[in-house]
C-alpha cells in the first residue's frame, strides 16, 4: 500500500514547519510585549481632557483643564471624558489589529 504524503513532503518539511511556527510564535509574543508596554493618547474638546490608556486596555491618566468644568454642565465634562477614553481605546486596538494582523497566515486577521 502507498503511503500518503498529505502535501507536507516527507520529515524535513515538517521539521521546517514546525520552526517557522515556532518563530512566528516567539516573534507574536515579542509584538505582543511592545503592544502591552505602549501607551495611547487621546483628546477632545480641543485638548481640554486628555486620556492616556496602556496597551493592556487600562487608563493610566485623565487630565482635564479647569476651564472646561462647569458646575451648571457636568455632563458636557463628563461626555468629553468618554469620547476621549473611547478614542485612546481605539487607537490602542488599532495598532494591535495592524501589529499582530501583519504577522497572521491570510484569513485568519482578526483573531486579536
């Protein structure tokens, strides 16, 4: 009976396989260490609140210049802190769908 090769070509094939696997997966978590330790900044109302979120997802600062707090319009302060939190989240999950997308086989983008 023949046996079946299964297009990998014999040993040597699959022993290189298995390296760029392993490659790719020590150069995944090299970018994902870069991604973690970066850190993304965003503004609105023409810079009055400013947002500083990490790579792991977590805000580390929120400044907001006195001039935009208004007692009487508390939630035009507090719309101001969410476009800018949501706008650093976005940038921060953009740079880590563009980082790890370049590094994923056709097809499978989107996964991070």
């Amino acid at each position: 009976m023949a046996r079946q090769n299964f297009g990998f070509g014999g040993g040597a094939n699959m022993q290189q396989l298995m390296r760029q696997a392993q490659k790719m997966q020590q150069q995944m978590a090299e970018a994902q260490e870069k991604l973690d330790a970066a850190e993304y900044e965003a503004a609105s109302g023409g810079g009055m609140v400013q947002v500083k979120v990490s790579g792991k997802r977590e805000i580390t600062s929120i400044v907001i210049d006195p001039q935009v707090v208004d007692p009487d319009d508390i939630e035009m302060l507090q719309d101001l802190i969410l476009a800018a939190v949501n706008e650093a989240l976005r940038k921060g999950e953009e740079a880590r769908e563009n980082t790890m997308g370049k590094m994923v086989p056709g097809g499978m983008g989107g996964m991070f």
